[in-house]
C-alpha cells in the first residue's frame, strides 16, 4: 500500500526587528507553509517575503489566521463569538490572499492557528464560524484542521475539502484532542519517538494516548513547528524517514472531502 501525506508547518511568525523561526532553512523539507497574517505575528513584509519564499521551494502557500494577541502569539483563550471568528477570518483570508496574488502565486489552504484552532476543535459554533467564512471568500481552499475535529466536521458540512492533520510533537489525549500547552506532557520532546508516533498514525491510523489506549486518527497532513532549537534538524529527520519508509510528501488533497 503506498501512502501520501502533507508536511505543514507554521512560518512568517517574525515581526518588525523580531525573528522567530527558521523559515528559510526548513521549507526544503516541507510541502506546505502556514503563513500568519499579523493578528498574532507576522507583518506585511514578513507575509511578502514568506510567500516569495515558499512558491521559490514550490511550497503550497496556506492562510494561518490567529486571534488579535501578539503578546500571547496567539496562544491565550479569548471568548470571542462566531461573528468575531467569522471576521477575523475573512480579513486574514483577504490579507494574504491579496499577497500571494502580487507575488504571482494562488492560495492553497487555511489552517487556524493556536487557541483559534484549539477552541474550533472542539466549539461547533466556532468551527462553523470558521468553515463558513472560507467558504464564502475562496471555497477552493482546503480546511486543515484537528484530525476528527469540530472544524474538519464543519468543513466537510459546507462541502470543503479538509485535510485531518496529526502532530508530530504533540502528545495526545484520549478523546483525540491535544494535550494543552501549559501541561508538563504536552510536547513531545525526543525526535525518535516523535518520528515513531508520526510514522505510526501515517500507516496505521493510531496513536497512543497520555491515559494509555490507542486513538484512531486520520493522517491527511503532518505539523512540525518551526520555531524550536531543534526545528531544522527534526525537519530534516521526519521528510528523510518518511520518505524512507515510502510515504509520498505531496500537498494534494485532490480526493480530499
């Protein structure tokens, strides 16, 4: 059995005189960028030379809209409402789209980021907010969101295609969702069993949780974070191993519903 999946990762998080990341070293090793749109990083220079870079690597380009928390990056719950989220969406949507448009290039997904994409996954509401707005600006895209998430459910409602996306150094709980940041066991932090786990829900759709049973998970992308000490050469290890064990790094979602 051959097996495909995407490699994803979040870039163009720098702003202003801050850097953050390894942008350009990692997209050789990536098939698709998720690129912030200045809510939670990001500015419209770094948004410019992120999506020159990532079509110079052949790198699907992918809208990362985050909540309006530059001092959090996006990471910190706020109560916003489906409106709220429908908004913010469009506008980060119509940001980068204008983008990537100058730089002779086309959008190809959007992916919510931090607590956007955590409380999507599991708030209908929210999630709904999120799929609709997408589908009223450019329905072409594809949604990634969590694997069995709110928002894939949402999207495929709306008729989107969605990509369920796994992590590779995320530990898991048992109901499928992430295990928050602020616990001591959220990351998964030793590359070789980080590359296990990935490989594991690639070929065999399961993943172990933090209370113990196996989840079944659907591996349509894989999200490696670029803003780790380590992210170049966890980069460099997963598309290697991957690639050894056979699986075909491609951003296609051509059958994707």
């Amino acid at each position: 059995m051959t097996y495909s999946v995407d490699l994803n990762c979040d870039m163009g998080e720098s702003f202003g005189a801050w850097t953050l990341g390894q942008d350009a070293a990692v997209l050789p090793f990536v098939t698709s960028a998720n690129i912030a749109c200045g809510f939670h990083a990001g500015d419209p220079g770094v948004m410019r030379q992120t999506v020159r870079a990532a079509l110079a690597h052949g790198v699907a380009l992918g809208v990362h809209p985050g909540l309006p928390d530059l001092v959090g990056f996006g990471r910190r719950d706020m109560a916003i409402s489906p409106e709220e989220a429908f908004d913010m969406v469009v506008y980060q949507l119509g940001a980068l789209g204008a983008v990537a448009r100058a730089e002779g290039g086309r959008l190809h997904h959007l992916k919510p980021h931090g607590a956007l994409y955590n409380m999507a996954a599991t708030n209908a509401a929210l999630a709904q907010a999120i799929a609709e707005a997408v589908h009223r600006v450019q329905p072409e895209l594809v949604l990634y969101g969590l694997a069995g998430s709110e928002l894939t459910k949402a999207g495929e409602q709306l008729g989107l295609r969605t990509a369920h996306e796994v992590f590779a150094d995320r530990t898991y709980q048992a109901n499928g969702t992430l295990t928050p940041r602020r616990q001591p066991d959220a990351m998964v932090t030793d590359a070789d069993t980080a590359l296990a786990q990935v490989l594991r829900m690639v070929r065999e759709g399961r993943v172990r949780s933090q209370q113990g049973p196996d989840v079944a998970i659907r591996a349509d992308t894989v999200c490696l974070h670029g803003d780790g000490p380590h992210a170049l050469a966890f980069a460099q290890r997963l598309h290697g191993a991957l690639g050894e064990a056979g699986v075909r790094l491609a951003a296609d979602f051509s059958g994707a519903r």
